[in-house]
C-alpha cells in the first residue's frame, strides 16, 4: 500500500470510517501511533438521513463527507481507499484489493450489512438502503415507477407500480413510510396531474405486535396514529415469509402486489475472512469491556460489528447504531492512547442519551431518558440533533436550507433520475439451465446408485 513504517511509531489499522471508526482515528495521539484507516468509500456517510436521498428531500453529497478533507494536515495518518478480503491475525497483516498491510493493533469498525434472514429470493429483488448508491437506486425507482404507470393501460400493473411495501417498523421504516406519505400528499400531484394518485398506496409491514420496539410503547402508539393520519396501511404480526418481484408473501397468507419492497428488517455486522467461528456471535465479533477480540492482544471491534454480552441490560449486544458506536470509538481511542503509558484501560459503558423518530412534518417522537416529547416540539429537537451530528459545515448549511425550502414550499427540488435503476428479472434461461444442472446430477446419482447395488448383488 505504499505506506512507510515509522520505527518508533505503533502502526494501528482501522477498517471502516463509519461512526465508530471516524471517531477512534481522530482522537488516536499521532506521537503514538501511525494511524491507517481503510474503507471501501472515499467519504463517510451519515446514515439517519438516507431515507431523506432515497425521497429526494436532501442531496446526496450534502449527508457524505470526504474522508481525506477530514483528516487533512493530519501528520501520521495515511487512508486508502481499499475493499479487504481477507485478515491474517497469525501474520497480524491484512490484505485487500489494492495490496497487503500488516498491523500492530487492528481496529475492526466495518460496521453492518442488510440482514435478508437468508431469503436469496428477497435478497434479489427487494431494494435495501444502507448506502447512498443504495438511496439513489431507491429515488431513481420511485420516479421511474410514476413515469411508467402514466404510460402503461393495464390498471392492474398501473397499482402495481404505484404500491410500496416497507418491510421493518423500526426508525427506518416509519420515517420512510412518512416520508413517501408526504410525497403522496404534498408533491406527486402536482408533479402527476394526470395520474390517478389514489393508486399509490404505502404498505408498512412489522414482525411484532408494535412499532418502534426500541422506544417507549407512548411513542410508538403516537407513530402509529400519525402514520395512520397520513394514509399508511399498517401491517402488525405480519412476517414477510417471501417476495418474487411482484407479490409480498406474508406468514398469515395474506399477499400484497407491489413491484416496489424496500427491505427496512433488520441488519447484521459486516464479518471480514479470517476470524474463527468461536470469535463470532450472531454475526459479530466477541469483545470483552475493554472492545478488545476475546482471542487477540492486538484486536478491538466497535460500532455494529462489536458483540459486547457483559452488560446485563444489552444481553444480545448493544443497540446497532449510531450512539453506542461513538461512545466506543471514543472509549477506544482514550484506552489507546492511555494504553502505552501503561495506564489501566477503562471498560466501556453505554450511556443511552435517547432515542427518535420523525414521522413527518411537525411529527415526530423523542425518547430521553427522563423525558419524552412528541409533535412539532419533537420534531424541532429531531431536526437540530441531526443537524448538529452531521460532519461539515457546509453539509449542514445545505441540510437546513433545504428543509425551509420543503417546510414552506411543500417542495423538494431534487427530483431526479441522474442514474436510472434497471430492476433484476427472473431469467428464463439462467432457470432452465440451473435445472438442466439439476436433472444432470440426479441423473448422475441415479446411476451411481445402481452401480453400488450391482456390485453388491455380484459380491465384488
């Protein structure tokens, strides 16, 4: 990777510049270490707001921010930009795309992936949102969708287009089921005057018998009743058991047709080769109180792919997201940094500040743990707390212009089908020849079988 080593220096590498990661490669002390941080993006992505790309309320670039301008005039401190495929904790050396590296201390911050619960067939054709090309993707298909159905004359195919089904009631998928209502209310008829927009309906599909579980059952009642007030069919104990691209199959056998499934269930850590099964719990890493691999010296995990079971409040690991990665990456980087003088590390400990969700405008729900708040009160906190989380100045300039141009104006301007989204199909002939494989080995199986059986009647 053309990177020099430093010989008084300790070389710490950290995968991933999410939260968690960012945070740690900031505050580690460059008299210490030589700090590489790895990432398979050239920006860091704030997260809570890509419901907002995907329904043309913000711009892409104004939630992402380069990782370079971040860490400029930073001496000691090296990124690449690299996709690792593989790490070799015996060699202490990692290798990627674009060459190996090897480590003192390894700081795995790679965060989470879309967790499908192993339906390929969902995988294939439901459109998850966990990155901004994902957003986009989503935005793109949305106004493709409207654009297709004022062409097509068959009405069942127009409702087809014109339904949107989100699959998962936490944060995600009530802001943006909100977010689409709105869109419903406020923009697409204007947009689509001569599109019958009654058709569109939103479907909000949750597993349990609640929305919300991570938040008090007051704030999820008052999700419910605003979703609700904004035209959403909500779905409780319904478990989506499958989708083949154009029906939703439920538990219960109930169906939805929708050409549109945006997967909000649920995510899983984002395992790298190279670690043992006894290191991984529910698809992530084991760390003690410390965030150190229960295995390795020289390896912590924080952020979504950090299994923490000590705390006997989070016995299934702490929340996957923004606030408990963080507080370890801080926690990390002060352990760290403590660690060669040899000070004491300090176990890591979650303070949760609180919780929110925001259904749309002037609604909203806020969990704090002395106070809750729901309406435009929540709402307002909502917004500032995010404006303030955002990294850049500019990012946050364009954010809040953007939201009064959308608060008086109904109106957002960003529109655009800059790269269309072209849907997978199922392939007739990728079909037929996966079943020509099929009949072939069976066939193959059947003749082995007669073979044996013959030899045995023969006694050879």
């Amino acid at each position: 990777m053309n990177i020099p080593r430093v010989n008084n220096l300790k070389r710490v590498v950290i995968i991933g510049a999410g939260f968690a990661g960012l945070q740690v490669a900031k505050k580690l002390r460059r008299d210490k270490f030589q700090v590489v941080l790895i990432d398979k993006n050239n920006y860091h992505t704030f997260q809570p707001l890509l419901y907002q790309v995907a329904t043309a309320g913000l711009e892409p670039d104004s939630i992402a921010h380069s990782i370079r301008n971040i860490i400029k005039k930073t001496k000691n401190f090296f990124f690449r930009l690299a996709i690792v495929h593989y790490i070799n904790t015996k060699k202490q050396k990692i290798y990627t795309n674009v060459g190996d590296l090897s480590y003192d201390y390894l700081i795995m911050a790679t965060g989470s992936v879309t967790n499908y619960f192993g339906n390929k067939n969902i995988e294939s054709f439901a459109l998850p949102m966990k990155s901004i090309p994902e957003a986009l993707n989503l935005r793109s298909l949305i106004l493709q969708d409207f654009e297709s159905a004022l062409l097509t004359k068959d009405e069942k195919e127009k409702v087809r287009l014109m339904t949107f089904v989100i699959v998962g009631g936490g944060p995600t998928g009530v802001e943006l089921a909100g977010a689409l209502a709105e869109m419903k209310k406020y923009i697409l008829p204007h947009d689509y005057p001569d599109l019958n927009i009654q058709y569109m309906n939103i479907h909000l599909l949750q597993a349990t018998s609640r929305l919300l579980d991570g938040m008090s059952e007051k704030s999820a009642k008052q999700a419910y009743k605003n979703l609700k007030e904004l035209g959403v069919i909500i779905w409780l104990n319904s478990l989506v058991k499958d989708y083949n691209g154009e029906i939703v199959f439920m538990e219960s056998n109930q169906k939805i047709e929708s050409s549109n499934v945006i997967w909000a269930a649920g995510v899983k850590g984002a395992i790298i080769k190279g670690f043992l099964k006894e290191d991984i719990k529910g698809n992530r890493i084991l760390v003690d109180n410390n965030l150190k691999a229960i295995r390795y010296k020289n390896i912590f995990a924080i952020g979504d792919i950090a299994f923490m079971n000590t705390n006997q409040h989070y016995p299934n690991g702490h929340p996957m997201t923004a606030q408990p990665a963080i507080q370890q990456g801080n926690c990390l980087a002060k352990n760290l940094n403590c660690f060669l003088d040899n000070i004491e590390m300090k176990p890591f400990i979650y303070k949760n500040l609180g919780s929110m969700a925001t259904i749309g405008r002037n609604k909203a729900v806020c969990d704090f743990p002395y106070l809750k708040l729901k309406g435009f009160l929540a709402w307002i906190v909502w917004m500032f707390v995010h404006l303030v989380s955002l990294v850049g100045f500019r990012n946050r300039v364009i954010a809040l212009t953007n939201w009064i141009i959308q608060y008086f104006h109904y109106n957002k301007s960003v529109r655009l089908i800059i790269r269309p989204f072209h849907r997978k199909k199922k392939s007739f002939k990728n079909k037929l020849r996966k079943n020509i494989f099929y009949f072939i080995f069976c066939f193959y199986i059947f003749l082995m079988q007669i073979a044996i059986h013959s030899n045995s009647a023969t006694g050879i």
